[in-house]
C-alpha cells in the first residue's frame, strides 16, 4: 500500500526493526521508513492486544508507540531515523525498567 516515489534520491540508511536490517531514508521517521518497508509493522494494545498501525503521523494518536534503542513508549512519527537505530515493535505495556 506504501511505497517510495521513483523519484526519491535521498540518502538511504539502514536500521534494525526487531533484529532485521530495513533501508530508510536519510530525513524519515521511524513510522514513515517501518511503513515504507512493506513489513506489516504494528504494535499491540496493552490491554486487548489489537494491532495497530501509525495513524496520524503527527503525534495526536499514539498509534506508532515503538522501543528505539532501548526506550520505550516512544512515537515513531517524530523521531527521525539515524543510521543503525535499533526499533522494537511494542508487543502489549512496556516493562517498568526498559
């Protein structure tokens, strides 16, 4: 459903979603390089486990909530990508301590 434009010449870099290496592009959000991938990237809710996907990619809905480089709860549709950047898709409530 997402794709880059043919006409996109940026820079690409690589970081690591759940241990597998994803190209991004250099000026991407983490929600926009997971979505732009193709992988069926989603988190799940804490208390029924329904998928979700990023949504308004403006930080209103909390749908993108991501573990990047070890911290979680964070919104991947306002942090820019930086080469090997480490993303864990959420999978239910963060864990006091991570």
């Amino acid at each position: 459903m997402f794709r880059r434009s043919d006409q996109d010449r940026r820079p690409s870099l690589q970081i690591f979603v759940d241990g597998v290496t994803v190209e991004a592009r250099e000026g991407d959000t983490v929600s926009a390089a997971l979505l732009a991938s193709g992988r069926d990237v989603r988190r799940e809710t804490a208390v029924s486990g329904a998928p979700r996907l990023p949504y308004c990619m403006m930080g209103v809905c909390f749908d993108c909530l991501v573990t990047i480089d070890g911290v979680g709860n964070r919104q991947g549709c306002l942090v820019p990508v930086a080469a090997g950047m480490q993303i864990e898709i959420q999978k239910g409530k963060r864990e006091i301590g991570r």
